[in-house]
RNA sequence: GCGCCCGUAGCUCAGCUGGAUAGAGCAGUGGUUUUCUAAACCACCGGUCACAGGUUCGAGUCCUGUCGGGCGCGCCA
C-alpha cells in the first residue's frame, strides 16, 4: 500500500508542485470510499481555492498520471481505488518471494539498540510482577532483530546489596553452609530448611531469606544483633571482592537462581544476550561518582551526596537525585548510572530502553536530568518504555489464594493445565496435545499482556485470560492453524497449480490491504517500543480474514480461482506467523 | 501539598504524527454447520469521546482549567 501511496503523492507533487514528503496520503476510516485518500484543506492556501474544486479539479488530471489507481473527488477529498487485481498481484507477490522475510527489513542497521528487561532478583523465584517486563522486552527485542538492529538484551539481575550478607551467614547458621572440598557448595541442613539442592532450591531459600530480614531488623522481635554483626560482616566482605567462602556462597545463590530463571524464561521463549547484574557494575561505581564529582554537579545535603536537578527540569526542583547516603554507601540512582556509561561505552547505542514499571517514572526522569548535567550527549537515547500494573481483581495486588506473592511457574502451570482441558474439549483427535496446550496457554497469556497500551494498568482476570474467544491470541493461532488446515487439504488433492486468476480476489481488498500494512506496523511498533500495535494488527486481520473466508470457499473453485485464494491464504498464514513469532507467541499449525 | 499518568458503549479496550457519518471484543438478543477446525461467522442492541473554555477550515486527538482514579515524592530498588 506504501507503493501505491509513494506513487499517488509523486503524481500530486507533478501536479501541484508541493513536495512529495508534504503530499500526506491517508487511509479512510470507512474502506467504502476507497483504499487511500488525499485531503485537499492543505493546499487551499497555496493554490487560493476551495477544497473541493481542487479535489475535482486534480481528480480529473489524476487519470492520465496514475495507471491501475482511480482516482475520485468527494467533496474536499480525492479517493483512490486500486484495481483489484494489480493490488492482489502486487501484495501476494511481495509476500510470496519474501515469506518468513516479510516485515523484516534493514532499517536498524548499523545501530544498537540495548534493552534492559526482566530484571528479576535472586533468592527469590520469579513472580507474576516480572512478566510484563520480560514479555514486552522480549518483544522489543524481536521487533528491533526484525528490522536489522543489532539488539542487546540485558537481564540486570538484582543480586547485590546488604541483605544478601543477612542471607549467607542465614545460610551458613542454620543451613551448614559451606564450601566442600571439591570447591562445591553443600548444605548439611539442607532438608530441615526446606531447601530442595538438586530441584528447586529457591523456593527453600526464599524462607531462609525473608527469616533472615526479620533477624537483621532491630524492630522486630525476633532481632538478633550477633547475627546483624556477622552479616554486616559478610557484606563488606562480599564488597571488598575478596574470593572467599562468602563470596562462593552468594555466588551459589545467584547460580541457581538463575537456573530457576532459565526454566520459566524457556518456556516464554525469553533470551538475554548478557546477564549483568547488579554486582557487574560495582567496580564502576566509584569512576562514575567521580566522574560527577569532577562535574561539579555534587552538593551535600543532610550528610547525603546529591545532584540537584531544578535547573534542567523545574519538575524535580523539589526531588534532587541522590548518589551517596549519609553513610557513604551508594544507592539505585548510582548503579543505574554507571551501568549507563559503560553500556554507552561498549555499544554506542542508538537507542538503550529501560522496560522498567511506570511507578519508576520519577528515577529514570532523574536519571536523564544527571546525564544532562553531565553533558552526556547519548542522553536522548536512554529511554524509560514504562509500563502499567498488572493487578489482581478488583484493582488488588496481584497474589496466590495464600495471599503471598504469585510465583510465575505456577501460573503458568494453571494457566496451561486449563489450556489441556479445552483442548481435549476442543478437538480430541489433536496428536501432541500437551505441547500445543502449552502453546496455547502460554500464547493467550502473552498477547493479554501485549494487546493493550503498554501504559494501561492490566486487571488479570483468569477467566478473560483463558477465554479464547474474541481478542486474544489464541484467536490469531486459530486463524492462523486454519489457514494451515487448508492448504494442507490443498496440497492432498493437489490443487492450486492453476495460474491465479488475481481478480477473483476482489473481495478480500480488506485482507490483501491489512498484510500490505505489515512491515509499516513492525516498523512503528519498534519506534514507539509499543508492541500492542502490532498486536492490533495481528487481530484486525484476523478479522477481516475470518470474515472472508467463511464467505469465499478456497477448494474446488474454479482452478484459477482457487490459484489466486490458496495464494491469499498461504500470504496471510505467513503474516499472522511472522506477526505472532515477534510477540512471542508460538503459531501451531493445528489446534 | 507538589510532580507524572489515565478518564472513549454496561465491562475491557482500538482510534497512527488533528481530517469525511467514533470502531472492536466481552456481556445481552436473534441467526449460521450434508462444504476448507463453530476457539468461527452474520445481524441487532448499545457512546453528550469525564466536564468547561481555547487554538484551527476541521479536535476523541493539540493548549488551559475543573472533576474523578492511579502512581510517585532524599538516604529501598
């Protein structure tokens, strides 16, 4: 569709004058009036003459110009038609040499782009507030990949910080903790904390942890200040860098945890080029205070070491950034700083989002005003792509029945084991029926989370997760597996040889211009780091082509015919796969 | 109190950089299967685009204000 615009608008700059790039060709909201239109207000001015005289009067001289569009005035507009046939033939044609390459393109390339998502925590498993980063940022990641970026996807890890002191000496206290001779790490009372060392030790370590908090806080009554003394102990230990037994025991934490990760990141089809966690940035963090020392931008304040931040942004004049507690410690601000500077220095980025919740919008506005008091010019392209909460119903956090956080695995195991029963119900003659419930389920609980608005607050509603029906994603597979469906019949009885008589699909103008506005959807779906838009796209075609084929029979039509709609179906199978493969959501071929 | 975000049909949401009678899904009502998977399709029902001003040839879209809801606001991340 962008190749017929592109040739309206230089048949309209012919004419009037006007530069093309000015020339702005819409689709009309109503298809009725054609596939594209010109609205002529803008050049009232510059030819002195009503809209709609011009609009007849350019019409009339579009004729001559324009071979396979018509062109029609209506009232202050042009509407343009593009013959039927030339527009099947051109789209399916584009589709059919490109395949799994359409909506791919070059546009990104020679540019980095870094993402930072997920962002998980160790000794902790991973729960239902992570999903909305890690699927929107994998998304963006594809999305970017798709378009000829070098991507660099990052899972800054929270592993770092005092309270993972409190951890080890819990550990070594009550666990036995210790490193064996072998180097390894064994837990002598393992069993009796509930730690599972060969399966899923965190889910153990995560009552070793939040036992640990208690200890360590004076308010509580379970303080104990021996332990307080030794896990501050273990954490300027773990500080210094020393390699010792400390340091081995965090580093177990940390290693299977992230095995913990991998599980669930496998099965949402989640890939980080690079595990940076927080620990990664520590030996950067006193050059980057420096750095700010030497700017001149530090002030003390209340013993804290801040950069004020009203001059750049009168919004802050009342929050400065804080770099340094009282005590001398650095804080969040500081390490996402230094991790800026050295990703800025690695990959020169075009563009480093940061898929990070909306309640963090003060921190990284923060962020962005240090950098421009640095006179860091890659300040522009650190972007926050914040998102909504995603909340339990009635607007409540989201937790399990026990009311403590909902632990992401076994979401996905209920959203999944749901999925088996409706397509046992669905379609019991299904072989392989595990792997596609799991496709399924997993697919609808992804393209919940990415048809809206990133920005919008998502309500988890299990029973509209597990719907199926109307906008999801178990929808777009459906369409998807049925256009498989059909060409595998085709195929059987050996039709669609014929030569495709293109005509024929004049009634698909509603699909054939849905897959003509793909690659422009990728493309303004990576811009804006937006994916619903994509998501959008995917169902409108679904719709539109839902509509269709019910309406218009694919075999057994004349063999031409039948040419021309097996061709419109095998175009939109692939679209709706390369669409669903960017969001993250498998495409069986049946269901 | 200050800052930011959101406010479109009963519910959940589309509506691209302002453009022609505001679109979907769910819910409701009524239909469609000897024919490519009924997880589908069709029809009907349903909206003072929170409110009030302003800019513009033209505002759901931009600006200002009001109201309602959310998030955030120095030693956590």
């Amino acid at each position: 569709m962008r190749h017929f615009a592109d040739s309206i608008a230089q048949a309209l700059s012919a004419l009037t004058g006007v530069a093309p790039s000015e020339i702005k060709i819409e689709e009309p909201r109503d298809r009725a009036m054609g596939d594209l239109a010109f609205p002529c207000f803008a050049l009232a001015k510059a030819l002195k003459k009503a809209p709609p005289a011009i609009a007849s009067e350019l019409a009339g001289q579009l004729g001559a110009k324009l071979t396979g569009i018509t062109a029609v005035a209506s009232g202050p507009y042009i509407n343009f038609q593009v013959e039927r046939a030339l527009l099947a033939r051109t789209v399916v044609g584009t589709i059919e040499t490109r395949r799994a390459e359409y909506g791919r393109s070059d546009y990104g390339r020679g540019k980095t782009i870094v993402i930072d998502f997920s962002s998980p925590n160790i000794a902790k498993p991973m729960h239902v507030g992570h999903l909305r980063s890690t699927i929107l940022g994998q998304a963006l990641v594809n999305l970017h990949e798709a378009l000829g970026y070098r991507t660099v996807g990052i899972n800054h890890i929270g592993d770092w910080g005092s309270m993972f002191g409190g951890l080890v000496v819990a550990m070594k206290r009550w666990g036995g903790a210790r490193v064996g001779a072998d180097g390894k790490v064994v837990l002598d009372r393992a069993k009796e904390l509930g730690i599972d060392i060969e399966g899923d030790p965190v889910r153990g370590l995560l009552e070793v942890y939040q036992r640990s908090k208690k200890v360590l806080d004076p308010e509580k009554p379970e303080h104990d200040p021996a332990f307080a003394a030794e896990a501050r102990a273990a954490w300027i230990e773990l500080e210094s860098g020393k390699d010792g037994e400390i340091r081995a025991l965090w580093r177990w934490v940390t290693e299977v945890s992230m095995r913990g990760f991998s599980r669930t990141y496998k099965r949402l089809g989640i890939r980080h080029d690079l595990v940076r966690g927080e620990s990664f940035y520590e030996p950067f963090l006193a050059p980057t205070f420096a750095r700010c020392e030497q700017a001149g931008i530090t002030e003390i304040s209340d013993g804290a070491t801040i950069v004020a931040l009203k001059a750049i942004d009168k919004g802050l004049a009342e929050t400065p950034c804080l770099l340094k507690q009282r005590d001398g410690t650095t804080l969040y601000a500081t390490r996402d700083l230094a991790a800026l500077y050295h990703r800025w220095d690695e990959f020169h980025f075009e563009r480093c989002l940061y898929v990070v919740g909306a309640e963090q919008k003060l921190h990284f506005r923060q962020l962005k005003a240090v950098l421009k008091r640095l006179g860091a010019d890659f300040e522009p392209r650190v972007e926050h792509v914040d998102f909504g909460l995603l909340l339990g119903t009635g607007r409540t956090k989201l937790a399990s029945r026990k009311g403590d956080v909902l632990v992401l695995d076994e979401l996905l195991d209920e959203v999944v084991e749901e999925t088996s029963r409706v397509v046992r119900e669905k379609n019991p003659e299904l072989a392989g029926q595990q792997q596609i419930a799991e496709q399924i389920g997993i697919g609808a609980l992804v393209f919940n989370d990415l048809k809206r608005e990133r920005i919008k607050d998502v309500v988890f509603e299990k029973a509209e997760v597990l719907s199926f029906e109307g906008e999801t994603g178990p929808y777009v597979q459906y369409t998807h597996a049925r256009m498989a469906s059909i060409l595998r019949k085709a195929a059987a009885s050996g039709q669609g040889g014929a030569t495709p008589d293109w005509a024929a699909l004049a009634d698909a103008a509603p699909v054939l211009i849905r897959l003509s506005q793909f690659p422009d959807v990728v493309r303004s779906a990576a811009d804006h780091a937006e994916p619903s838009e994509l998501a959008q796209a995917l169902l409108a075609l679904s719709r539109d082509l839902s509509t269709w084929y019910v309406g218009s029979r694919v075999l057994d039509q004349e063999p031409s015919v039948t040419a021309a709609r097996l061709a419109l179906v095998r175009s939109c199978k692939t679209v709706l796969a390369n669409g669903l493969r960017l969001l993250g959501v498998a495409a069986p071929e049946e269901m």
